[in-house]
C-alpha cells in the first residue's frame, strides 16, 4: 500500500436488508464502486462474482473503494475468503506491508476532534482525495506477520490510521466477521466515533512480487 488510506476512498450507496441492516450493494460490473491506481504501479483486477467483489492481483496493488450514506451504525458484519495468500510482511514498514486482503472503514472528518497534525495535515488530504475524505480511519487486515487481533499505526496515514489484524495465513471456505466500530474508534482516539461515509478494499502484492486472490460479500452496518 502506497498511499495514505484517506486519499483513497470514494462512490456508492448503501441497500437496506429487510433484517434492520444496511448493506453495501454488489451487482455486475461493480456499480457505484471505482478503482484507485498507484502511479508506477500495476493495478489488481477487481469484479463481481455471485454477489461478491473479487480481487486478483499479481506483483500489483490497487483499491476499490466507494462512498456511503454516513451511518453511526456500531456493528459492521462482513464474510470474506482468501484463495490464494500472500506471504506474511511487516504491516507497520512502508514499502513492505503487501497483505492479503484489508476492508477499511473511514469516519466523517471532525475539526473539532482533530489533532493539530490533522488539521495541518487536512489541507492536502483534501486537495487529493475531495473534502468529504474521511478524517480517520480503521483497516481490518488479512496478512501480516502479528498476531491476530494485533493493533498499530497505519504507517501512511499515522495517528489518523489505525490497523487491526483480523486474520492471518488462509482459512477454509468463507469466514465471517463482526466487529464493534464504536468501541474500535474509542479505543483508538478515545472519543465517540463521527460516522461512516467511506469504505475500501486493497489487496497489496506489489513489494514481494507474489499473488493473491480474494473475495468479500455482504458487507453490512447494524445496531
């Protein structure tokens, strides 16, 4: 991963499930999702597959990334599988952080909660990535080489970002996860989270030159 997580978030809209939960559509050909690209880089191939987005990336790295209704829902719920791993790397080093997969939930920038570094900072992030960018964010990792349930600094966005590892290695089959968003954002910073309005997926193979497959599916917020 190149690029400070932030500027790397935009465009979609959440469906509501008759289950009091909104979730992220997937339909053919991605709509309302778009595909951010590093310069030098050769990008992942991203597409629907039985609702779900798969990502196939070869010694490449890019996202696929779209923006939601803003919702404090604290339950973000989604099912994910890894076909093809790659191989562990330290998550915290620029330039060698390449994981298997990572979903990434990004919060409504608050002024009046930021940090000084953030709102010096916030000037740039806007002119890259628009002013609705999200102000911090959490990146829920498949790969690395820490324990899960491991939690650091993303190195590209700094004390905005935080990193947690979900899972590590391959798995059989479809995994499903449950995380409290909430309770995640109070831990890190310490104050009630603002809302979701930006979400991101990333496979990252680029810095070992390896290959990874993935799939993700019924991604969803609920109380």
């Amino acid at each position: 991963m190149k690029h400070l997580i932030p500027a790397a978030l935009a465009a979609a809209a959440l469906c509501a499930s008759p289950a009091f939960a909104s979730c992220v559509p997937v339909s053919g050909g991605l709509p309302g999702w778009e595909r951010l690209d590093f310069d030098g880089i050769p990008s992942n191939t991203w597409a629907e597959e039985g609702g779900a987005v798969v990502g196939t990336s070869q010694a490449s790295s890019s996202i696929l990334y779209t923006r939601i209704p803003a919702t404090t829902a604290p339950i973000l719920t989604w099912r994910w599988r890894v076909d093809s791993p790659v191989a562990a790397t330290d998550l915290t080093r620029k330039g060698g952080d390449d994981r298997s997969f990572s979903l990434t939930a990004g919060f409504a920038y608050d002024p009046a909660d930021a940090s000084l570094g953030e709102r010096m900072k916030r000037v740039v992030v806007e002119s890259v990535a628009g002013a609705d960018a999200p102000g911090r964010v959490l990146d829920f990792v498949w790969g690395g080489d820490r324990p899960v349930g491991s939690r650091m600094e993303n190195p590209y966005s700094g004390s905005s970002g935080r990193m947690i590892v979900q899972r590590t290695g391959t798995a059989n089959g479809w995994q499903t996860e449950r995380v409290n968003l909430a309770e995640l954002y109070r831990e890190a910073w310490g104050t009630p989270p603002p809302p979701v309005t930006q979400l991101a997926l990333l496979i990252d193979t680029d810095d070992t030159g390896g290959s990874g497959m993935t799939r993700i599916a019924d991604i969803c917020f609920s109380n």
